[in-house]
C-alpha cells in the first residue's frame, strides 16, 4: 500500500470557499508528489498522483466562474469507483479525504 504520509485535513483547514478548496486540494496532492522518494512504488504513487490533479485541473481553470461542488463530488464519486490494485486503492483513499474536505466545508459554510 502506497502511504499518504498526512491526509488532507492534516494539512489544510476549511477554505472560504468551496473554489478555494478546489485550489487547496490540488495543491495536496502535488505536496504529497513533492514528499515522495525514489523508489519503484513511489515512482508508481507520484504517477496516479498526477493522474487525479489533471482531474481536477479543468475546474482550476475554470475557476472563479465554475460551480466548484457538483464537480468535485463527481469526482470523488468517480475516484471511489471499485477496482483492484494500489492504483485504485489510492484513489478510494484520496476520494474519501475530498469527500471529508467537502462535508467540512460544508459544515464551515454552514456555521458562517
């Protein structure tokens, strides 16, 4: 198993807003690039890393214009999608940290 080394709450508190948590959560997951070394599995997490902030890269761009919340529960809900191996263990795992960073946000939102 690929270790995450800190979860995104660990990091990042809730953001003002939903779009500013669409920046903070792509910056996780280049911070978490960032701590990785260089052997065989980290090679391996760096890459399925990479593969989940394009995902979320049309939205950066789009931001401050797009609707950030839809989109990033439609992505959770696709990174959750059953699957074998530590490609999609991984992504189980960091769908559940976006999912939690949004409830948060909600929560944050709500209390405002």
């Amino acid at each position: 198993m690929i270790s995450l080394e800190r979860s995104f709450d660990e990091d990042f508190s809730p953001a003002a807003d939903t779009p500013t948590l669409s920046v903070d959560f792509w910056s996780y997951l280049n911070a978490l690039q960032a701590r990785l070394g260089w052997s065989p599995a980290e090679d391996r997490a760096w890459e399925y890393l990479e593969e989940l902030e394009r995902d979320i890269e049309p939205l950066i761009e789009a931001l401050p214009g797009a609707d950030a919340t839809p989109y990033l529960r439609r992505l959770a809900d696709t990174w959750a999608a059953r699957g074998t191996g530590e490609r999609d263990d991984l992504r189980r795992r960091v769908a559940a940290m976006l999912r939690q960073a949004l409830r948060n946000q909600e929560e944050y939102d709500h209390d405002q």
